[in-house]
C-alpha cells in the first residue's frame, strides 16, 4: 500500500468564510506558511496541530488521504 496526502488548507478556510491572513492570526502560523500550504509536501507539525486549532478541523479534513496499491497511480 501506498499512502498519498494532498492538504485542503483551502477548503476549509473557504467553509470557514475565513482569509489566510484571519488564520494567521487566530492559530500564530505566519501568513507566507499558511499560503504556501496546499502546494508544500511538508508541513511543520506545530503549523498542522495550531491550525487544526483554530479551526476545529479534524486531520481528515484538513489533509485527503488516499491509499494505493504500489505502482498504481
């Protein structure tokens, strides 16, 4: 098996109504971080747990997570 994570970071702001500069501010993560988090393939776990904070979002919610055979795509 083969685990593939793609960040929603834009999603969930968009259900929120919330800006990445909103985010910003209630979770501490600095704005350039929080725009450059859907396309980044690592992400600083204290930016991940501080945004799940501020947001209320659950893991799942924030990151899809697919599961693949091995050398499928």
């Amino acid at each position: 098996m083969k685990l593939t994570v793609k960040p929603r970071l834009g999603a969930v702001l968009s259900q929120l109504n919330w800006s990445q500069s909103e985010l910003s501010r209630r979770s501490g993560v600095p704005q350039a971080s929080i725009s450059r988090f859907d396309n980044s393939e690592r992400h600083y776990d204290w930016h991940v747990a501080s945004i799940m904070k501020a947001t209320g979002a659950k893991y799942e919610e924030l990151f899809e997570v697919k599961e693949t055979e091995e050398g499928a795509e």
